[in-house]
C-alpha cells in the first residue's frame, strides 16, 4: 500500500510518527528498506535468469537502478540485447 491510497488522517498521523523519529531511526528505516527492496530484485532477476553468474546478477541489479550503460561500465557485461 503507498501513501497515497491511505486516507488523509491515516497519512497525516504515519508522517508524524517517523517526523518524530529520531534522524538515525529514519535513517535505519530508509537503509532497511532499501536493502528489503533491492533482495527481492535480486531473487527476482535470480528466477528469471537462473543461468546467470553472480557477477551477471549484480550486472543486471545495477542495470535495473542505473540502466544498461552503468552494468556496462561498471562490470564490463553488455546488457543490451
């Protein structure tokens, strides 16, 4: 569910919870969620192409977050075609 389909109050008291947060818990949050988000690509790259290596997986995760030319750059592997 995204912000956006909670009902103004409910939206308005989940934001002045983590308002209330301290910087390091939002922080936390933010690095936690990040790290769930970017796990499920990776399963998911991982059943989708199951032949892959390690190195292709982390090819395709940055391709997916950056676009081709930075896999390309970053791990010499064209994912182009």
């Amino acid at each position: 569910m995204s912000l956006e389909e909670l009902s103004e109050d409910a939206r308005a008291r989940y934001l002045a919870r983590l308002a209330a947060l301290p910087l390091s818990e939002r922080l936390r949050i933010a690095f936690d969620t990040s790290a769930t988000a970017r796990a499920f690509m990776e399963a998911g790259l991982r059943l989708r192409y199951p032949e892959a290596s390690p190195r292709e997986l982390q090819a395709r995760v940055a391709a997916a977050q950056g676009g081709v030319a930075l896999a390309l750059r970053l791990y010499g592997i064209d994912l182009s075609g």
